[in-house]
C-alpha cells in the first residue's frame, strides 16, 4: 500500500458568495480545518491557489463553484480526517452553505506515491465516476477499490 | 439466565408438554397435577418443573391447597405457575442494517438530513422525558458507555456508537441524527446546564457533553 497514495476530489457549488455573511460560518472555519487537515497523520498534500492558504481562488467549473483536492498515504488517514475529526461538523452543515447536487461530488483515486494530481486529472476522474459509477480509476467512501484494483468490504474503515 | 438458555430449556418435549400445561391453567399447579397431565411420574415432572424454574420460565410460590388450614393441614405445597418475565427470542436473526441502510441513503438522496433531526430531537426529547437517573446512566443503558474525558472538567465523551454499522456508510447523517438524539435526551431530563456538540475521534461517538459554559 506504501506505493499508493489516496487522491480526493470534492466540489461545492456556493449558496452565497464567500465574501457574504452567509457564507461566514463556512470562511471562519477554512484556516483551522486546512490547519487540522495539514496536521492529520497520513496528510500527503492538498491543492492551493496563488494566494496559497486555500483553494478556495480555483474555480474550474464557474464562479460559484469551488474544489478541494489533496492526497493522502491511507483510505483510513482520509477517513479520519473527514469524518472522524472537527471537520465532521463543517460536512454536517454543509447545506447552509453549499447547494445539493444530485450527482457524485466527491471521488477518490489511488495515485503512485509522489503524483500530485493536477485539477485537470482530477475533474476527470469525477467526471468518469459520474458517467460510468464507482470503478477502481474513479471511486466513492462507500464503495470504493484498493490499489490492486480489489472492491473493498464495506465496513473496513472505523 | 440469558433469554435464550431460557428458550432453550424448552427444547425437551416432555419438559415442553409440562410448561404449556402449567401456563395454560388459570391456577398455581402442583406436581401431581402436571404429572397426570402430561402423563409422566411425579418425580419426574417435578425434575421438568424445577428446571423449568431455573430457566426463569416458571415461579415457584409454596402455599397450602385452597380448604386444608390450620394444624393437621400439613406442610405447604410447592406450586408453579408462569414466570412474570418476559422471554424474547428473534429467530431467524432479523436484519435491521439493510433497510436502515436504505432509508439513510433515500434522506440523504432527498437532502432530508434537517427533517431526520427534528424528528431525532423530538425522539429524544420524549425518551429524556421519561428517563430516570443521571444523564450518563441514561447514555449508559442505550449503550453509548460514556466516560469522563482526562484532563477536560466536566466533559463527557462516549466510547462506543450504538448506531455504529449505519453511522459508517452515512457518517454525517448519522452523526447528525445522534447529535440531535443527544440534544433532545438533554432536553426532555431538563439538563439545561449542559449542551452536547459535535467532536468526532476515531474509534468513539460523535459526540461529546460539556457544561454550556465550557466554551474551548
């Protein structure tokens, strides 16, 4: 597993823009939940604008959208940091800020350790995964591959 | 004893034939009676009765036979009628992670996740309601095994997730559902000094309890 690492892609599609007290509850927790995330054990990398704190500048489907991109050592390290951490809380509010999307919003991808995934690479595996469903290329948290291309038992993580 | 050891002690039919008789009588009954009735010896129906008593299916009360008082009277009869425990046993084994699993997904689908906690709430608060004792025994008894967290006053943290195999597969919809099960249980026991929030670790609940000032 040590030659893989977990890519993950999410968008949102913005309620209100950023720079509106709407979207407060949302911007105030940008800089602690990056700051736990860069300090989450497994933590590989994750995709920042020009201004370099966040991604939140990078916008490859519109102005209203944003994307989060990063890469982690472990199924399990992503995990614990999306759901078994502070970071449960913003995903639980999510719909105060964010618009519901019928379609997939979040893909994961196994990458050779040391591919940093480019935005490109990542709007196509979710755009494979919207088109064709979960695959070993293009997967979700609850159905999801390992690196060898094996479906994993649901349940496996904790 | 377990319910099902309970259950299990029902697996002899002579033993079986002595229980439906003696629940099906509207008196206390000896062992002569359940003896003539399944049509066994008495030593052995009272074998069958003495189990069936430790299992828990049956109580035994000792009593003098109704029209023999008083001196001469004898000693009391040992007498058996149904136990005042309910036994329950699911078989086959029920499955109630599917359909749980299939709803979740449907609320989910539908972007219901505020509808499910109202309705979590309100489940919440009417069990609070009604529940005796301190706020962590009643997490106790719905499994949550709640612990005092080291070195935080006051904060009570719970290490096991009773809605566990859902709450893996939905884990925001599940956490927010309990999130808001907690804050109604605390509602409805009138604990307004507390407050419950959501700080998820691995391996624990979701949840954790603190003291409304306690505002880290």
């Amino acid at each position: 597993m040590t030659d893989h690492h977990l890519a993950q892609l999410n968008v949102g599609r913005l309620r209100h823009p950023l720079d509106t007290a709407e979207a407060a509850g949302f911007v105030t927790g940008l800089e602690p939940i990056n700051a736990l995330a860069d300090n989450s054990p497994g933590f590989v990398w994750r995709l920042v604008d020009e201004e370099g704190r966040d991604a939140t500048a990078i916008r490859p489907y519109g102005d209203d959208m944003i994307v989060n991109l990063s890469v982690w050592e472990s199924f399990q390290a992503l995990w614990d940091f999306t759901y078994r951490s502070d970071h449960l809380e913003y995903i639980r509010r999510r719909r105060e800020w964010f618009t519901r999307m019928a379609e997939p919003f979040t893909v994961l991808w196994w990458v050779p350790a040391g591919h940093l995934p480019s935005v490109e690479e990542a709007l196509s595996r979710l755009t494979r995964l919207r088109e064709a469903g979960p695959a070993p290329e293009a997967f979700t948290f609850r159905h999801r591959y390992e690196p060898d291309g094996a479906l994993a038992a649901t349940g496996s993580a904790t | 004893m377990s319910d099902v050891e309970a259950i299990t002690a029902l697996g002899d039919p002579v033993r079986r034939r002595v229980y439906d008789y003696v629940v099906a009588q509207d008196h206390e009954v000896g062992r002569a009676e359940a003896a003539d009735a399944a049509g066994i010896q008495r030593t052995l129906a009272a074998f069958h009765l003495d189990r069936l008593a430790d299992a828990g299916l049956l109580d035994v009360v000792f009593r003098r036979p109704p029209g023999r008082s008083g001196p001469g009277a004898g000693r009391p009869a040992k007498l058996y009628r149904r136990s005042a425990v309910d036994h329950v046993v699911s078989l086959p084994p029920r499955d109630y992670g599917t359909p749980a699993a299939l709803l979740a997904e449907v609320v989910e689908s539908l972007g219901a996740e505020g509808d499910l906690e109202r309705v979590a709430r309100r489940h919440g608060r009417t069990a609070g309601e009604s529940a005796e004792g301190g706020v962590e025994e009643v997490l106790a008894r719905q499994g949550y095994e709640p612990y005092r967290a080291d070195g935080a006053a006051g904060v009570v943290r719970m290490r096991n997730c009773p809605f566990h195999a859902v709450a893996r597969e939905f884990p925001p919809l599940v956490c927010g559902m309990n999130l808001a099960l907690v804050e109604g249980l605390l509602e409805g026991m009138g604990e307004t000094e507390l407050r419950a929030r959501m700080r998820a670790r691995p391996g624990e609940c979701c949840v954790e309890i603190t003291s409304k000032n306690n505002d880290d």
